[in-house]
C-alpha cells in the first residue's frame, strides 16, 4: 500500500487502520466552490481489471465536512470518493465523482451511525457505490461512469476541509477481482 498524502499520526496492524486525520484537506475540483483541492489523505494499492473493494468506516465526525470512505483514482482529474461526510452535524453517506469537474450526492443518515461498510464494483466502463450500515444488506447509492481498460488505485480515503481534524478507522479492506 502507497499513501498520497499520507497523516503525520497514523498506524496499521493487520487488517485495520487508524489515523489522525489532518485539518484543511480535501479532494475536490471546481464545482461550485471554484476551487481545487486534492491534499486529502489516500492509502491506496494499484488494481487493474474489474473488482470489488469493500472496507467497514468508523470515524469520530465532528467538524463540517469530515469525511472518510473509499476512493477509486485514476489521477487528479478522474476519481470517486465516497463514505460519511459530515454536514450540517449530520452523517451522511456521500458519493463525488470527478470527470475534471467535482459532484456530489448525499444520502442523510439522521441517526449517525457509529460504522458504515462501503462497496465500490467496478465492471467495464462503471463504477457501483453501494453502502450498509449491517455488512449484510446494501443499498447502491450511485452507479458511475469510469474510464475502462485502464489501471487505477483504490483505497481508504480521508479528509477534513473545515475542521482541525478527526480520528478515523478502517477495517478489513479489501479488494477482489472479478471476471
């Protein structure tokens, strides 16, 4: 595993990772903010093909904003992020696919639940964004276009473009192939 941006306080043992996530990061571009930011924190593998990554998220959300999930990259200018993000002191599971220019789709979670899991499939030319709150049933929350037939890398995502920061856990990544 490579990081792009990697925390100043993090650890990894067996199959978890704890960090500290650092203030004023984020991975955006443009869209209504008309900014760039990609200074957000990303421990990522490189993967080829079709595949399906899942990872269970239990973060300490408190600053608007906060967020932490999966991310799928090709390079600064095409990847998807998706996981709880913070707003308005609410959880909510969040999908941005970026195409040069950034959106954004929320899903509200009113009862901010302590863990969420994220599956992220990749097939051909798109992405599906499914997310639990129970590891067993899945909802999708998006189903994306993504460049095919070109390698990419996936992993843990985190940021907190508003606040000083959170901690954040991620358990049992993993990434397989399909055919």
């Amino acid at each position: 595993m490579i990081w792009y941006n990697k925390p100043a306080i993090w650890s990894e043992e067996r199959d978890w990772l704890h960090m500290r996530v650092e203030g004023d990061t984020d991975f955006w571009r443009v869209t209504h903010y008309d900014f760039v930011r990609d200074n957000g924190h990303f421990y990522f593998r490189e993967q080829a093909g079709d595949f399906v990554a899942s990872v269970k998220v239990t973060g300490h959300y408190k600053n608007q904003y906060d967020q932490a999930g999966l991310m799928l990259r090709l390079d600064e200018h095409n990847w998807i992020k998706t996981g709880i993000e913070y707003v308005d002191e609410q959880q909510h599971v969040s999908a941005v696919v970026t195409r040069e220019f950034s959106d954004w789709s929320v899903c509200p979670q009113p009862h901010n639940p302590p863990s969420v899991y994220l599956r992220l499939t990749r097939q051909h030319d798109s992405v599906r964004i499914d997310y639990s709150l129970d590891d067993f049933t899945y909802q999708m929350v998006r189903l994306a276009y993504f460049p095919v037939g070109v390698p990419v890398q996936i992993g843990p995502m985190a940021a907190a473009p508003d606040g000083g920061g959170f901690d954040v856990t991620f358990e049992q990544f993993s990434v397989l192939s399909i055919s």
